[in-house]
C-alpha cells in the first residue's frame, strides 16, 4: 500500500518527561513476554512529549487534528471484540492543517486518578496505556504506549490470625494456624500444623498458594485456578500431639494483590491449600483464603531525611535520665547554669543535692556532714559564719562551714610592745617595774606548762587579760 500512496508517511513516538529517572516494573504483555514499563501509582503527573516525524523530508502530510489519549481499558479474552475503557482522557495536540516539517508536541495529564492496579491474567487483561493519534481522512496513524500502574495500600487495621480445627471424624482432628490474614507481597506466612488425632498412615504433607481468577458474572462465569508454588512440609506418619511449623517467603513468587469485583468484571483471590495424602494415596485437603497487598517503598532520601530530622529533635531537646535507672527524684528539664561562690553571701547557701551532668545524685556523705558541723565546736577565732569552699567531685557539697580544730599552742599575747613601752618611757616608775616583773613570772610559767604538757593531756584554760589594763 505504500508505494500506492496509502500507507503511513509519518511515525510517531511518545517520550515521557521522566523516564530516565523513574522506576520501572515487569508486566507481562499480551503475547506472554515480560517486558519493562514505566511505573506510575494513583495521583501521578502523567506527561511528555509526542515527536512526529515525516518520512519523506519536504513532503507534506495533510490530517484532521493530532490528539494523545490516556485510556484504561479491560480486556476479556473469551469477548476479544468488546474493549471496557474504565478511564479516558483526551487533549488536542494540533487542529487540522499541513505538516510539512518534523514536530513536537508536549502533553500533561496532570493528578490522573488510577484507582486499578495493572493485571495479566489467564482470561483477563487491565492495562493503562497513551495513545497518540495523527487523523487522517483514509486511515488514522496511531501509536501506543503502555504504563504500569502499582495501587498502594496502608497496613490494616484488623488482622486477626487464622485458626481452624479441621479433620474427619474419629480419624485424624488436626489444628491449624497463621499468625495473619492479611499479608503484604514482599511477607512471610507463618504457622504451625498440630496434630489433635492421627488414626490413619499419612505419607506426606504439603503447602500451596493457589491464585483464583474469576471473570464475567452469572452464567458467564469462568474461573481459572493456577498453582504459584506448592512445597512439601512434613514426610512421613505424624503421632498425636507432634507440630509441624510453617514459614513461606512470599518474596520469591510472583504474586499480585488481591482484587475484588474490579469494575465489575474480575476477581482474583489467593488462597493456603493444605493437602494430606495417606499410604492410600487418598487426598484431604482444606483450602483458607488470604488477603495480599503491596506496601509502599520507603525511599532511601526518605528515610534519610527522617534520620536527621530525630537527630534534630534529639538534639534541640536536653536528655534526661530514666527516674529507674538513677536514684533519688528524676532530674529537671533543664539545666541549672553554675553560680560563682561569693565568699561575703556563702553563709546559709549549701546546697542540698549534688549535680553530676544533668543526673540528680543525693550525696552519700551530706547528711553525716551536716550533722558532724552541728556538733562540732568551733574555734573562737574563725566566725561561726564563716564558709570555707571545698572541691567537688567527692560526693560534698559545693561550700560548707568547715569546723577549725584547737591548736596545742596558745595564741601568743601582744604584751611584747606593752613591756617594752613600759620599760623605756618609765624607766624610773616603781609601780611599772613591779609590772614587768609580774609578767616575766607569768611567761616563766608558761613555759613550765608547755613542757609539761608534753607528757600530760592538754587542757587549754581561758586566757584573762585584766592585768594588762592599768591599775
């Protein structure tokens, strides 16, 4: 038809904006390949561009108007004739004219709802494609572009675990049990099988996943069952009370989300076959439906942004220990700032805690302290008030009023300047020398004391000082 002048003078192709950066997803196509697409999820920006180009340079290629559709359809293999477009957008790209030179038209579906998740099945086909149409008057020039589309689900709220009591009767009672119901595609399936009566010879046990394909409704009906995986768990004859675990990674298998009356035209369920076959080669099987669904990717950017983020908080707010991992009350918020000891405003400014850090620590020594400066004299020459600051880091408190032992010594007596005052300015004064003999009798007494308390206990009498005042 070409060389007649009726076959197709331009091509057309569809670039999307993002196609070097976004994800993609394996689908399988319409002839049974897997291929690669662009994966989109509900909500997304679909956009792009539509490159058309002649095939001839300088010629000229007349048409009725350029347009870009995004359509979902389903497509029933047993009614190939009739398509179901769930979803159809339009937008003009050009109005009728001439083309006579390449061009490129840029297109945007912008927040396109996609509330179906793409699906290839034995009898049922749901796809999300674009297509570009140059209208001509004989034959319209088309192109199409399939996308994946993945629909997200957020975790259950109920998810009760699955327990049933199976078997026949006075034969074999068995017990069953998954800990979920609802499983997420990259899940694993745990349970156990337990034996309540075992009466016949049963050879082996194993496990299926069966996927259900429903199509059509009422009399139209048709489902497909397919085996995604069958393995065996148990070998040999089980006795009463033996239990058998079960662990299935659903990673490794292709599997899709559990759909239900999608646009009322299929279901696919998923159910756990459980089969027994004894020495007789007799089958007792119990099937137990699941429910299957995809969990959202976290990106690592994502997950990133919220590691600085607790780093952020964590640090914007102070730490604080445990009140079961310290003794004592549970420390403050915030952090007192230190305050400078003042030697004249020390009195009556001892503190009743010790801070190491922002931990609150009762001193060990601060209640045996207290009471040992209550009881203890103090020396007539220190003041009573009188603080005294001390090192912290043994478990004291910052500043206490530290107690002055007595020395063994007398204080010395300032009479020195008084007997020489009294020798030099009245040298001639009976009254002064008898004075000063006075007193050279007192020190020589003194000094007898002071030997004598080397051998004896000190006893330190009060000091008077009336003979010094003149007579």
């Amino acid at each position: 038809m070409n060389f007649l002048g009726f076959g197709q003078s331009a091509e057309i192709d569809i670039v999307f904006n993002d196609a070097e950066n976004r994800k993609t997803a394996e689908v399988k196509g319409e002839d049974g390949k897997i291929e690669q697409m662009l994966l989109y999820y509900d909500g997304e920006t679909v956009s792009g561009k539509v490159n058309v180009t002649l095939k001839k340079p300088g010629s000229k290629l007349e048409h009725h108007g350029i347009k870009i559709e995004f359509i979902g359809q389903i497509e029933l293999f047993y009614d190939r004739g009739n398509h179901h477009e769930f979803k159809c957008l339009a937008k003009a790209l050009a109005r009728p004219g001439d083309l006579i030179q390449h061009n490129s038209y840029p297109f945007e579906f912008p927040n396109v709802e996609k509330q179906f998740e793409v699906y290839a099945g034995s009898n049922v086909r749901l796809r999300y494609f674009l297509r570009a149409t140059i209208v001509r008057r004989i034959s319209d020039i088309t192109k199409e572009v399939d996308i994946a589309v993945h629909t997200l689900c957020s975790y259950p709220d109920v998810n009760n675990p699955i327990k049933m009591e199976v078997g026949i009767e006075d034969c074999l009672h068995i017990e069953f049990e998954y800990n979920k119901s609802k499983y997420h595609l990259q899940d694993t399936i745990i349970g156990k099988i337990y034996f309540l009566l075992v009466r016949i010879k049963i050879k082996h046990m194993e496990i299926a996943i069966i996927k259900r394909e429903s199509t059509g409704t009422g009399p139209n009906m048709f489902t497909e069952n397919e085996n995604i995986t069958k393995f065996e768990i148990m070998d040999g004859a089980p006795v009463k009370g033996e239990s058998i675990p079960i662990r299935v990674f659903l990673a490794g298998y292709n599997l899709t989300p559990t759909m239900r009356e999608i646009n009322k035209k299929f279901s696919v369920k998923y159910f756990l076959n459980l089969v027994l076959m004894d020495t007789e080669d007799r089958r007792y099987f119990k099937q137990q439906e699941i429910t299957l669904w995809r969990k959202a990717d976290i990106p690592r950017y994502h997950a990133h942004s919220q590691q600085q983020a607790a780093i952020a908080g964590h640090n914007t707010h102070p730490q604080h220990a445990p009140a079961h991992l310290v003794s004592g009350p549970p420390a403050p918020i915030s952090a007192t700032p230190a305050v400078p000891v003042n030697d004249s405003n020390a009195a009556g400014t001892v503190p009743s805690e010790s801070k190491m850090g922002l931990f609150t620590r009762e001193s060990p020594n601060q209640e045996f302290s207290q009471q040992s400066q209550d009881s203890l004299p103090t020396s007539p020459m220190t003041p009573p008030s009188m603080s005294i600051e001390r090192g912290i880091g043994d478990g004291a408190a910052a500043t206490s009023t530290s107690p002055v032992l007595l020395s063994t010594t007398p204080p010395p007596l300032p009479v020195a300047a008084t007997i020489i005052n009294a020798t030099t300015t009245h040298e001639t004064d009976p009254a002064a020398e008898q004075k000063a003999a006075e007193v050279e009798d007192l020190l020589e007494s003194n000094e007898q004391a002071e030997n004598y308390v080397e051998d004896k206990p000190l006893v330190v009498a009060p000091v008077t000082t009336d003979f010094l005042d003149d007579a």
